[in-house]
C-alpha cells in the first residue's frame, strides 16, 4: 500500500510524500490503534530521488525497506506530483529545505536519508546542514566533483534531442532503452525508468516534469565542488556507486576518506540506475548499511 502525505515545502510549494507499507494486520479496536502508534515510532528512512525521478522510483526498495522501517518517498519540487513553480526557486538551498520540512512535518527524524544522483547531493547537505535531524545517509553515485560548464551544455543538447511526443509508452521504453545516441550500449532498466515520468497527453507522451526546470535545478550544483559539505557530515555515509555508474572509483574513494564516518560499496553490472539496474545487488550492499546505523 502506498499512501500520499501533502507536506509544505519551502515558500509554500506543495509537496508530495508517500508512505510505503502493507495495511495493518492487526484487529479492528485498540489493538490496531496501537499497532499505528507502533508503526509512527518506527525508525524511519527517506528516500530521495535524482533529476528527473520521482518516488515511485523507489519501489522495490521501499518493500524490503517497510518490512523494518517506515519508509518514505518524497516527489522533489518540479518532480511526479509535487509543485511545479514556472520560475522555481530549483536553487540547492530549496531542494535541501524542502528534504527538511518533510522530516520534520512528518515527524521522522532522526532519519536515514537515502538519495540517489541529485536526491544524493540533497541528503549530504541536509545532514550536514541539520545534524540533529539525519542519523545516517547513503549516497548512490552522486559526485561530489564540480562537472562543469560542458556538463550542461551537453544536456541542453541531450533535451533538444528528444523526439517528443512519443507515440506510445512502448516508444519511450525503446527511445531511452535502445535508440538514445547518449547511450553506449542498451538498457531495459533506463526505459523502464523514463517510461515512469511520462504521462499521455492529447498528442502522446511527454515528460510529467519540465525540461527547463530540469536545467535550472541542475545549474544550481553543476559549477560548484561539494568536498566541504561533505565533510561537515558527521554521521555514517555510505558512499555506493554502479560500476558503470558516473560516479568513479577512485573519486568515490576519496569521498569516503573526506567523509569523517565513511564507507564504500559497489554494485556489480550496474550503470548510474544503480537501484534500478541491480535490485537485489543494491539491496545487498546498502541493507548491512542501514541496520546497523538505525536502532
């Protein structure tokens, strides 16, 4: 069952979490209200998508999650069915304050953040920001290196290229898994994943967030490093990459030797969709991770 929680994120935008867990099994009466009470005090984890996601694209991850933990999901601003303000803000410091006023609306903290990408470089900055609020943070494939001028211009590029609309879902899932020159070699797990942030429209399937926005949240981290916040994080990070990710070994190793509470992990045949590409390998890698960082 996954159930949709409004929260207020920063300057009023509306955002959508989602609580991810099976109804309670419990009798009707006082058994089940305690059961609830039980269940709002369980050690909690947020998941954070990267650029473009949305929290369904946590799915897999949150069922095994919501066996121990409560596990949420939040749709960032411009992303699934949160807001979508025409001129933002997308800065770095709404993303992190919106990621802020969900543990706290929610009541989860001390949370583990769990961020993929974009929702990865979030989940540093809040813990480094809010120590108070985050007990332990994993990182997937997300760079703390600046990329650069370049970086963006090729994305502009990349979003100009897109042959929109799409005729059929089918279209997307081929387009994005087979026939984007951007890929090097095929990818099921990357069609199924942009095939979840379309939506069909009157003339056929287009992206449910802006590509504009897209480009000015990314311009937000892309020039600048993030080695300092990094290492203002206090509690235990994660730092887990694909081995085809973009996220390289040997800068992923420097960031776990940055990170005063660092570790590495690596998931085998997985590109940057790591939680995508590999399920079970990623839930092997981060699950020790967690259970031994939440009580």
């Amino acid at each position: 069952m996954v159930r949709r929680i409004d929260v207020t994120g920063a300057g009023g935008v509306g955002l959508a979490a989602w609580e991810f867990d099976d109804p309670p099994k419990t009798p009707p009466g006082g058994e089940r209200a305690a059961a609830a009470s039980e269940e709002q005090h369980r050690p909690a984890v947020l998941l954070l998508h990267g650029l473009m996601g949305r929290a369904s694209h946590w799915a897999t991850t949150a069922r095994w999650l919501s066996s121990r933990y409560r596990a949420v999901g939040l749709d960032q601003r411009g992303h699934g069915r949160s807001d979508k303000p025409q001129d933002g803000p997308f800065d770095r410091d709404a993303f992190v304050s919106d990621a802020e006023a969900a543990v706290e609306q929610l009541g989860l903290g001390p949370v583990a953040l769990v961020g993929h990408s974009m929702g990865a470089l979030t989940a540093w900055q809040l813990a480094a920001r809010r120590p108070d609020l985050v007990r332990s943070v994993v990182v997937a494939d997300m760079r703390a290196s600046a990329l650069g001028e370049q970086s963006q211009r090729e994305w502009e590029a990349w979003y100009r290229s897109w042959p929109l609309p799409f005729a059929t879902q089918a279209d997307v899932r081929r387009w994005f898994g087979e026939d984007d020159p951007a890929l090097e070699r095929p990818s099921r797990s990357r069609g199924a994943f942009y095939a979840e942030v379309m939506a069909e429209q009157a003339d056929g399937w287009r992206p449910v967030f802006s590509r504009r926005q897209m480009l000015m949240a990314r311009e937000a981290w892309v020039h600048d490093a993030h080695w300092d916040e990094l290492a203002q994080v206090r509690c235990p990070v994660l730092v887990v990459r694909g081995i085809d990710g973009e996220l390289g070994r040997a800068e992923a190793q420097e960031m776990v030797r940055v990170l005063p509470d660092g570790a590495y992990a690596e998931v085998p045949d997985a590109g940057h969709l790591l939680h995508y590409d590999q399920p079970e390998a990623w839930r092997a890698a981060v699950e020790p991770f967690l259970a031994a960082t939440l009580p």
